[in-house]
C-alpha cells in the first residue's frame, strides 16, 4: 500500500502532542514569572479596589449577580462565577488567582502555538506584557484579560475541530464556555477568532459540507453558553438601557504620538487618558515600537512555514478584523450607526467598552 502524503500539522500525534505540552509549560513558566513580577506587592493578603477592579469579601448570588434586575448584564456572569469561587476561597484569593491566571494561560496558550521552546517563550513574554494588557490591567478590566488569555486556546482548539482531529468539536465547545464565562466582551471576541479560524484554508481542512456543520456546531454552542447575559438584554429591553453616549466616550484614542491607528496597532490606544504609560509618550519609544511590530509581521508573512501553520493565519486575519472593530468608534460619521446599534439592539451596550 503507498503511504499518502504527509499533511502539514498531521504528524505524528504523541509526538505533536508532547512537543505542544512542553512548549505549553515553558510558555507558563514565562507567564507566571511574569505575573508575579507584574503584580508584586498587589499579592499581599487584602482587596484591591480601583476602578473596574472591585472584588469583596462576599458577592452573593441575586438579581444582580445573575442579570435579573433589569439592569445592562455587564458583568454576567463573571460575578457569578466569583460569588461561586469565593464560597470555596476567601475573595482575596480568588481575585489573585484569577490575576495570575491571566498571564499563566496566555503565556501557555500562545506558548502551545509556537514550533520551538524559544519562541514559545519569546511568544509568552510579547503576549503577557504589552500595552494592551498593562492598560487593561491598570483600569481594573480582569474578565477582558481572561477572555485574551483564553484565546490561543480557543484558536487551536477551533483548527483541530477544522482539522477534524480527535476530541476538536468538545475542545472547541469547551473553550467557547470558557469565554463566555469571562463575559460578553470576551466571548463576542472569542466567536469571532474561532468562526475565522475555521473558515481559513488548511491542507488538512474538510470539505465544505463538514466545515459548514462545525460553523452550525459553534453558533449554537456560542448561544446556548451566552444566554446568561443575552437572554437578560432581551428581556430587560424595555428596562435599563446602555446610553448610546458611551460609543463616543469608550472610542479609541491616540495614547502615543502615532496617532489613533498606530496607538492601536501598537495594542494601547484605550480611552481613559488616566491609565496610560508615560513611557509611551516619547516619541523614540513609540517609533521603536512600531518598527518591531511591522518587521515582526513582515518576517512572519514571508515564511512559508508560518502559513503552512494550522492557527496562525486565521489569528492573523481575525486580528486584522478585531483591529477595524476597534478603531470604529474613532472613524468619523461611524458614531451615528454605532449609538443606533447601542440604542436599538439588545445586548450591544454589553460590549461597548471593548
């Protein structure tokens, strides 16, 4: 019998798997080194209390907790999940463990990614600290960072279901509830990522039958997962409504002397003036900053072996979208559509400070 040919990514599988494994513990490795340094003190016993960063000694499950009040379900259901965590562990704990757990899964996620241990923890260092996640980090946005975190894993997990490779669909259903559990930004980000990822070619993709009924299978699981907040929205419609007024005041805005866009595609750029890094102000260090992220995307797109690879490209074109998404509100006349979108539809204000 003639062997057929060698697909991309289809090696063998212990061996696949084992190399993912450890490229997935060093990238932790990195990520939790990085965390403790990031937090430091912020570990100590007690609460930190800053801006969107409120956790309390005890969050009890109600209206608000689980969306019921009538009130924009922003924080359903990640304060649910605390109020449930925090019945096993005091809620300090929880909310240092959930920090750490940021930097430990998307070091390890972006880690799994990579072809080399090397890159696997140069990939753990750029995903752990950046612009994005130091901002976020500083205003308080913890679920965001989670929903981030749990990216990679979402990506990989949606080519092995594109792939058809064992145990793909339940991964990807997995990770799916996991970003839901983060919160609608989170979520809505993650649905977007996985639905690129399997609508991008691979070699070892199936035919358009198969992949349709996996982009059947996500749509229905991203549904069924999402209702603790979009059910709320729906049936709250006619309560407390997000005000339209927060499309202007959650745009984009120019962190850096590269203006709006180079802010952005240097991951800052967000809204509130008072979390920003004074580091990124000088001019010689934002200019640096834009010349690595293109050259990296230039090395990258060159290399044959990086669009052979199962993931990268659909997490190429899905950050290319997200990159758009997040400059909308800064576009001019797109306020209009967006304040009708918060104003009209159920459930779009949820997301509004993305």
């Amino acid at each position: 019998m003639t062997p057929g040919p060698i697909t991309p990514g289809l090696m063998s599988r212990g061996r696949g798997t084992r190399g993912r494994t450890a490229r997935g513990r060093i990238g932790a490795l990195v990520g939790l080194a990085i965390g403790l340094l990031v937090l430091g003190p912020a570990l100590a016993p007690g609460y930190l209390l800053f801006y969107d960063m409120v956790f309390v000694p005890h969050l009890a499950l109600g209206g608000r907790t689980l969306g019921l009040d009538g009130a924009v379900p922003r924080a359903v259901p990640t304060d649910a999940v605390v109020a449930v965590l925090s019945t096993v562990a005091p809620g300090w704990v929880v909310q240092k463990l959930l920090l750490l757990l940021v930097f430990v899964g998307a070091g390890s996620g972006v880690g799994r990614l990579m072809g080399t241990c090397t890159g696997a923890a140069v990939a753990a260092v750029a995903a752990c600290w950046n612009p994005y996640v130091g901002e976020r980090l500083a205003i308080g946005h913890w679920s965001f960072l989670l929903g981030y975190a749990a990216l990679p894993w979402l990506a990989a997990a949606a080519a092995d279901c594109r792939d058809g490779r064992p145990r793909g669909r339940s991964r990807m259903a997995w990770w799916l509830l996991l970003c839901a559990l983060t919160g609608s930004t989170g979520s809505v980000i993650g649905i977007l990522v996985a639905l690129v990822v399997l609508g991008c070619p691979s070699p070892a993709s199936r035919g358009p039958r198969r992949r349709a009924s996996d982009v059947l299978l996500l749509a229905v699981t991203a549904l069924v997962v999402n209702a603790p907040w979009w059910v709320p929205s729906l049936a709250g419609a006619g309560a407390q409504r997000s005000d339209p007024a927060g499309v202007a005041a959650f745009a984009a805005r120019a962190d850096s002397p590269l203006g709006v866009v180079g802010s952005v595609v240097t991951l800052g750029g967000i809204w509130n003036q008072g979390v920003w890094f004074a580091g990124r102000a000088d001019h010689l260090v934002a200019w640096v900053t834009l010349a690595t992220v293109l050259l990296v995307l230039v090395v990258a797109l060159g290399q044959r072996r990086w669009w052979a690879h199962p993931v990268l490209p659909g997490v190429l074109v899905a950050g290319v979208l997200c990159l758009v998404l997040s400059l909308a509100g800064a576009v001019p006349g797109s306020e209009p559509v967006l304040r009708g979108l918060v104003e009209h539809v159920p459930g779009a204000g949820c997301c509004a400070t993305a």
